[in-house]
C-alpha cells in the first residue's frame, strides 16, 4: 500500500480516536484576520453566542468587522483602517445586558453596540518637535527651499533616532543608578516631545521631483501628530463578576498604556513602558488593585501596577514574542525562536519547551465545566498542539497554517474551538462531552516516571545513631583509613 492509500486509511481512525468533532469547515470564506481580531460574543443577551472578527481585507481595502452565526455570515460593517485589536465588554448596566465591541484600528476605537456604530474614541496628540513646527512655518512663509527642509527634517529624525537607542539600551532596571535613571527619563521624555509626525515622514519618503509638490499642497493644514494602537485588552472596574461592567486598556506605539472609563470614553489613567506593547495580560479591578503583564517588542516582559506610572519589573526573553497568555498566576509566552515559556508573575522562568516548528498563535483552552485550562499553540507545520503546563496532551492536525484562533462558547457549546487559517477558511471543532486529557498521551516532554516519588524507607533508629556519631567524630572517622594504610605500608 502506498503513502497516499495508507493516509487516506488511517483516517477514519484517526477521526475515531479525536477528541474533537468536526462542526463546520470552509475553507473559501476569504477571512484574513489573526487571534487578537476575534471574539465570542452573546451580542443579544439570547444566549446564542456569535464570532466577531475583524478582517484584514486585503490590508489596503475591504476591511470590515463581520458577525457570524452559526456556519453563516449574520451581518457585516465597512471600517476605515486597517484593524489591530478586537475587544467585547460591558459598558453599562442597562437591561438586557447586551456587550459592546471595541475595533481599534489606527488612531481611534470604534465602538460597535447591537452591531452598529455607537461611539468614536480618538487618542490624545502628541506634543510636537519645536525644530520640526519650525521648519513647516518657514515652508508656510515660502522662506526656504526643498533642499534646506529636508537636510533640516534628516537631522531633527536623526537626533531622535540616537535618542530612541539610548532608551532601547537603558532600558528600565531597578539595579541601575538614580543619576543613570534620571538621564533615561529625560531621554525618553524627549524622543517623545521630537518624534516627528507622519506628514514629516511621508515627506522624507519622497523623491526630489515629488517634495515640492506635496509640501504645497500640506503646508497650509495644521500639524498634528498621533499615535496608533497596537493591542487592546478589557479590565473589570469594580466587581469581579462575570458580567460586571469593564474599561478598555489599550498599547500604542508610543510605549503608553491607557485605561479607558467604560461610559464617558475618558483617560482614566496613563501608564509608561520602555519599549512598544505588542501583547497585554490584565488581571485585577481598577478601582482596587491590578497587574497589565506587557510583552515589548524589545524581547522583555515588563510588569505594570496601579501605584506605580512606569513598569518596575523585567525579564528578557531572548527573543521576540508572537503569542502571551495568561494561566492562573503563570505567563505562557511563546517566542520566535519556536520556543514555548512559562514565568510566574514575579517574573521567574518557570520552564520552557522546544517546539517543532514555527509558532503563529497562542490562545487559551479554558473549560471551565471540568476545571480544565491549556494552552492551543498553532504552528507552521499545519497543527495545533494543546499543552497542559509542559506537558502535550493534544495534536489538531489541520489542512492549512492556522493564524486566528478563539475558544469559548459557539452558539449554544461551551467548548467549541474556532480557527482561521492562512489561505482565509474557517474551521469549527466542538471538544467532545467525554474527552480526556492525559499527560503524557502524546510525545514530548519529560516522560511521567520522571515526576513519580521514589518509594524511600524511614528513617531508622541505628541509621540517625550512625549518623550523629560520624558528625561528632568526623576528624577522627576521616583520619583512621589514612592511618591504617601508613601503618600497611611501614609494616
């Protein structure tokens, strides 16, 4: 028998011995989006949850944020830029207790309610190079050529550039001086007053014959410069309940960290990284007390409290991460270098796995139903491993590389794990009632045995007596072998 008729007959089998059901496959949905863009939602308080992604698009056109029902597409919104993050939370306490959806793309956050638009929240400007709203004010007067402005516009984005490294180099640790500390303060403050805007840049990028074009047709329209947000996340205000109402935490790529007030849309608080957030763990109340674990882009996760305005804690990962979840009181991170981690919240590596291939995405198995948590790691090689701790206690095998996944509860399943692949399908599997996960069950990792207690006798009376003689007679014990073969050899 052949590869291929072998494969065709094994699986049936391997189909047999799933501990998934195969809901739903389609893989021509033409769905471009990734893990951080999904959610699951009961959007009319029915008990019937729905699949809220953002799709890419084709990254320049056709985004939109979509809604799916069941095995169809239920409705469907245009939006403007291009989609970073998606975020279902409680904004309210009005019945029925319907959920909002927060879309940050760009600058701004569309809020989405009954799925239609509800509010538009736009970040704070940014403050301004004095040089660079200089130069444009000489562009405005017709007081300088083409030239001069960009060999001005070099050396301001220069200057910056040597700024932003110094901050990259130091950045926070708790061990460095307080005179060192000081002049990275002042460093990072002013990379953040001389960051240029992106007319600035987009005027750098352009060839000569092009730049006196461009500065005419801008040099009229104010200068503002914004920054763009590069993760979302949800924290509980007050209560800790499952439907208690929650503020938006959102990254930029300026290294902030803003809390949003969940019905005025105000900055409730600004929090300060030394490098820019890509993923965000968040845990605690906001009006109590609570932790935003942050993984950079720098390679570092740093920690952020309500107390302090700038991260206090560090640990280097020794690679850039792709994926961070958060598991009790543990982080699981996984990094470029197909490596899969786990640090404590104090920020001490726990272990850390190779893995076979690429890792694309992370995401959380909760099942609350068994008490049952693990980590789905999808992987370049078309699979999907669930590990319990260290330990693989699954393998997904799939048709394509999977690069959105979210698990939770699908109409009315609670266990349904939904995936997005790369070439745009979707794909539905339900856990099944019965399925068991055993450590161990598949290869890698230490084997079991390992971790089983030897079976040591006590300790008895003769041994503890043996032992307190050797301890008080411990010169004479050493000494009388060496006595005894000196007295051999003289004899």
């Amino acid at each position: 028998m052949d590869d291929k008729n072998r494969d065709v007959a094994a699986a049936p089998e391997e189909r047999a011995n799933s501990k998934w059901l195969d809901a739903h496959s389609d893989p021509l949905a033409a769905l471009y989006t990734f893990s951080q863009c999904m959610g699951l939602a009961d959007l009319h308080a029915d008990g019937d949850y729905k699949l809220v992604v953002a799709d890419l698009g084709t990254g320049a056109y056709n985004m939109k944020l979509k809604v799916y029902k069941g095995t169809a597409l239920f409705s469907e919104n245009s939006i403007i830029d291009l989609p970073t993050a998606l975020a279902v939370f409680l904004m309210d306490t009005n019945e029925p207790r319907t959920p909002a959806v927060a879309v940050a793309s760009g600058s701004y956050i569309y809020i989405y309610k009954n799925i239609r638009p509800y509010f538009k929240f736009t970040l704070p400007t940014l403050s301004i190079s004095t040089a660079e709203k200089s130069v444009w004010d000489q562009v405005k007067q017709e007081t300088i050529d083409m030239k001069t402005m960009k060999e001005m516009l070099e050396g301001i984005r220069h200057e910056t550039g040597i700024n932003a490294l110094y901050c990259r180099r130091y950045s926070v640790d708790n061990r460095l001086p307080s005179f060192l500390l000081k002049q990275q303060n002042s460093y990072r403050n002013e990379v953040t007053e001389r960051g240029l805007t992106t007319r600035t840049q987009r005027f750098l990028m352009l060839p000569e014959a092009e730049m006196q074009e461009f500065a005419d047709v801008h040099k009229h329209t104010p200068l503002k410069r914004q920054t763009v947000i590069t993760c979302l996340d949800t924290m509980k205000k007050s209560m800790a309940d499952g439907d208690a109402v929650s503020c938006l935490v959102l990254g930029t790529e300026n290294r902030d960290i803003y809390i949003l007030d969940p019905e005025a849309f105000t900055v409730l608080s600004v929090l300060t990284l030394p490098s820019m957030p890509v993923f965000m763990s968040v845990s605690g109340l906001f009006d109590v007390d609570f932790r935003i674990i942050v993984a950079c882009r720098d390679g570092c996760l740093y920690t952020l409290k309500r107390d302090a305005a700038e991260a206090k804690s560090k640990v280097d990962l020794g690679s850039q991460p792709v994926g961070l979840v958060r598991l009790d009181k543990n982080i699981v991170v996984g990094c470029m270098d197909q490596t899969l981690r786990c640090y404590s919240t104090k920020g001490r590596k726990l272990w850390s796995i190779a893995l076979p291939a690429t890792i694309t995405t992370l995401e959380l198995m909760d099942q609350q139903r068994h008490g049952f948590k693990a980590v789905l790691v999808a992987l370049t090689n078309c699979q999907v491993h669930v590990y319990k701790d260290k330990y693989l206690v699954d393998v997904i095998t799939c048709d394509d590389v999977i690069t959105g996944m979210k698990f939770g509860r699908y109409g009315r399943e609670d266990s349904t794990l939904v995936m997005v692949s790369r070439g745009g399908g979707i794909l539905v599997k339900m856990l099944k009632r019965k399925a068991q996960f055993v450590e161990g069950s598949h290869c890698g990792g230490p084997p079991l045995t390992q971790m089983q207690k030897l079976n040591i006798p006590k300790k008895t009376k003769l041994f503890v007596d043996q032992t307190m003689r050797e301890r008080d007679n411990c010169v004479c014990e050493f000494f009388k072998p060496l006595n005894f073969t000196a007295d051999f050899i003289l004899s």
